[in-house]
C-alpha cells in the first residue's frame, strides 16, 4: 500500500515535492529494497498534485514511522523501517509553510491537495484489502 500510494504522489506531482523530493525517492527505494520488484500502482486519482501537499505527506509519513519503528524488537539496517525522517527538510517545510497566509489561494490548493493525497492511500489500502488471495474469488 505504501509503495503504490507513494508512487501515486510522486507521479501527481511530478516527483517534485519540495523539501522532500530526495526523501521521496529514498523512501520508493527502500520499498523496492523491501519488496522487490514494483507492480504497477493501478489508475491514478485527480491528478495532479501541488508538490507541497506531497511534501506534507511524506515527510509528515517519516514522523510516523519513527514512532512505529520503536516498537520493532531490532533496529532496521535497511529499508523502509530503516530510514531516518529527514527533520531538517520537515523544519523547512513547516517555517516555508507557516510564513504564507493560510488564505491565500495556493495553501487552500495545498490543504486540498493534501486531503486528496490521503484519499489515494485510502484507495490503495481497500484496493490490497479487498484483493483476492492468491488469486481465490
């Protein structure tokens, strides 16, 4: 699901996600690193995206997966568990962010954008959930 669902934003906005554009690729990386080969993320939803609004997703993602990656019996020395969230693009995003008025027209895009983003994950989850096992009806 992550993998296809970060492919998704990263195609919506044209791998360029601000601050996080390098963190993007890595973080596609380390999936493949994971999972092998990639399959192809299906159809897209609404696109495009502000890059932004993906900046805001992955990076927000990064702060999640260090509480997640606590919980693991070992520290990951690979992969996506493995990697360390980019604080300092977070810290630049947000002050980059902060300074524009949340009025203006392009933070609304950007709120927007970034509901959208989450809706593909939300696509992606029910699309693996509801897939059939090992090809059962």
């Amino acid at each position: 699901m992550q993998r296809r669902g970060f492919t998704r934003l990263a195609e919506a906005c044209g791998w360029d996600a601000a601050e996080a554009s390098t963190a993007l690729r890595a973080t596609l990386a380390a999936l493949d690193d994971d999972l092998g080969p990639a399959s192809s993320p299906g159809p897209g939803l609404d696109l495009p995206l502000h890059g932004d609004a993906v900046a805001y997703l992955l990076l927000g993602s990064q702060l999640g997966v260090s509480v997640l990656r606590r919980a693991l019996p070992e520290p990951p020395v690979r992969g996506f568990f493995a990697l360390a969230g980019d604080r300092v693009a977070w810290r630049a995003f947000c002050l980059r962010l902060g300074a524009r008025p949340a009025t203006d027209s392009e933070a609304q895009r950007v709120l927007r954008d970034a509901i959208r983003g989450f809706s593909i994950f939300e696509h992606e989850a029910r699309a693996v959930l509801t897939a059939p096992a090992n090809g059962a009806p």
